[in-house]
C-alpha cells in the first residue's frame, strides 16, 4: 500500500536509527548475523544452564517517583537471564 522505493529513497541509517525504525544497529554482516542467531536462540525452548544478574541494582536504578527517568534496558538486563536482553 504505500508503493516500491529504492534504499536510496528510505533513508541512510543515520535518520533511520534515531527514529526508531532500526531496532538493532550493527557495524557490518557478521554482526547482523551473529544477532540473528542470537535472536533465534531465544526460540530454541528449554536450555540446561542460565544464568541470573544480581538483582539488588535495581534497588538503586527505579527511583520512587515513577515519572522520573531511568535506564530501562539496564533494568530489563537486571531482570532477565544474563545476556539474554537483545
């Protein structure tokens, strides 16, 4: 619906990534392949060893007053298993 464009005409990576429509910026193709399979991993289903974060940061990271700003992605990486926040 909203026709064919060339990459050229989309937009360089530049304007792209600050707005949001890149999700996970790699420097070249073995990084984008090496996320890729790391994204895939997730779907793999049970794995024998993980390994939790020390969760006492978040004690210090989510101030008080809920409207005040804080780094979510550390709070998520504080959350969930090691090395598993993509």
């Amino acid at each position: 619906g909203l026709g064919r464009f060339t990459p050229e005409e989309v937009g360089p990576v530049t304007v792209q990534a600050p707005n949001g429509v890149i999700d996970v910026l790699v420097a070249d193709e073995a990084e984008a392949v090496r996320v890729a399979r790391q994204y895939l991993s997730y779907f793999q289903g049970r794995v024998p060893y993980w390994e939790a974060t020390d969760p006492i940061g978040l004690r210090h990271l989510v101030p008080e007053n809920r409207r005040r700003v804080y780094d979510t992605k550390r709070a998520l990486e504080l959350i969930a298993d090691r090395d598993s926040i993509l």
